[in-house]
C-alpha cells in the first residue's frame, strides 16, 4: 500500500468484513492494503475520496492503524462501531453518537497523561447527527465508556462505575481514537450501534451474547449508511 492511495477522510471499523461493507457504499471501492486484522480500502463518494481501514478489537491493536493512517497523512477519522447499552433507554439497533470517552482502554495512558481527555471534533460529531438526522433516524448522543476487556475478570467489568455518572453505552476503541487524533492534531467522531444492554441483561458474563440477530444488523447497516454519508462531507478544516 502506498501513501497516496489513502484519503485524508477514513473511516474506521472493527470488523474487516464491515469495512468491505462500508466501502460497497462508495464508488470504485477497492482493496489497497491487507495485513493481520487491518483490511484497507479507498473509493469515492460524491466526489470525496475516503479510506476505510478495520483496526480489529481493543485499543492497543488499534492503536496500530490509528497511529501508521495518521502517518499516512489521514486528518479526520469516522469510527463506526457497535457498543453494549448501559441505559435502559437504549435498545438493540439503536444508534449512539459519542460527546466523550471515558479513558478505561488501558492503552492510552501510556501515551497521554491521565488527566488528557478522550473527546471527539464538535464538526465531525455534528456531521453525524446531521446525516442521521437527514435519514429521519435518530442518534442519542453522549459518554461513552472505552473499556479494555470484553469479559469482565475476578474484579468485575470497568464499566461498572460509570451508568450512575452519566456514561450511556460501553465499547472498546474510541478513547483512544479520540485522544490520539486530538493529540496529533487530527479530528475524529465515533457513532456505534447498540448490539445488546448490560443494564437489562442479566448474564454479566456474555455467555448468550448474540450480535448477529437481524435488529443489530438493520442497525449496522444504517450506521454505515449515516457514516459514509458524514465521510464524504468532510472538508478541510481545523480540529475544534
């Protein structure tokens, strides 16, 4: 892969087979990289030239693509992702656009000092809620809680503490996204759907954890829809 097949506009996912779904929605959508869980793709839309790149699971790994797309001279990031609801007013399918990210990613804090925050580019998070919007599909903005582990250990899940301050959902990327676009002088934006709530859920440990069920993939595939849609609006301008 060379430098110049990546856009300065990316978009970021998990799962390599969501970033193959992500890039059939632009125009000319083709592979230009492929290493470990990292698939890259460039196409177009409206114009806009824009990279998707999958960065796998857990901030450190992430971490990876994150930092060489930064090299690789990409400005602003779009995280698309899933997250688990830790409110009851959030409902599988539902769509969640993040103001902030609680630093529990045990990654970041080698790089940044503790009290650095985790918050996202005003502009990119509005393009979200505007291409949401647009599509008459809501997207509940607010903190989101980047945890290190999937399954909890003998000391209980990280999240924990955070629904009675505040946090609405649970996932495991976007804190350090957020904190090392911001630290780099790029901007980034998270929007996630909801796959299942700790709140009403009664099996701490997500042995029945199905993400695959149809109302999460309708949920996925508007996600995607409203993402791409807010990548290929992005213009040059400076972080805020």
């Amino acid at each position: 892969m060379a430098v110049r097949d990546l856009s300065p506009v990316a978009l970021v996912v998990g799962d390599p087979k969501r970033a193959i779904d992500a890039a059939e929605r632009l125009e000319g959508g083709r592979e230009i990289g492929s290493n470990r869980e990292y698939l890259t793709l460039t196409g177009t839309i409206d114009g806009q030239r824009v990279t998707v790149c999958s960065h796998g699971v857990g901030a450190a790994g992430a971490n990876v693509c994150f930092t060489e797309l930064l090299q690789g001279g990409v400005t602003a990031f779009i995280r698309a992702g899933s997250c688990g609801a830790l409110t009851r007013e959030l409902s599988d399918g539902d769509l969640v656009v993040a103001d902030a990210a609680v630093r529990e990613d045990a990654a970041t804090e080698h790089l940044v000092p503790l009290a650095y925050p985790a918050t996202p580019d005003r502009g990119l998070t509005g393009r979200l809620t505007d291409a949401a919007a647009r599509r008459g599909v809501p997207a509940r903005e607010g903190l989101i809680v980047t945890d290190a582990n999937f399954y909890p250990g003998l000391n209980g899940p990280r999240w924990a503490p955070y629904p009675e301050l505040g946090a609405i959902a649970v996932e495991m990327e976007l804190a350090a996204l957020f904190v090392l676009a911001r630290s780099r002088g790029a901007r980034a934006a998270g929007i996630l759907t909801v796959d299942g709530n700790l709140v009403t859920d009664r099996d701490p440990a997500h042995s029945d954890y199905d993400p695959h069920r149809e109302v999460v993939a309708r949920g996925i595939s508007t996600m995607l829809d409203v993402a791409v849609e807010a990548a290929g609006s992005i213009t040059a301008e400076p972080p805020t």
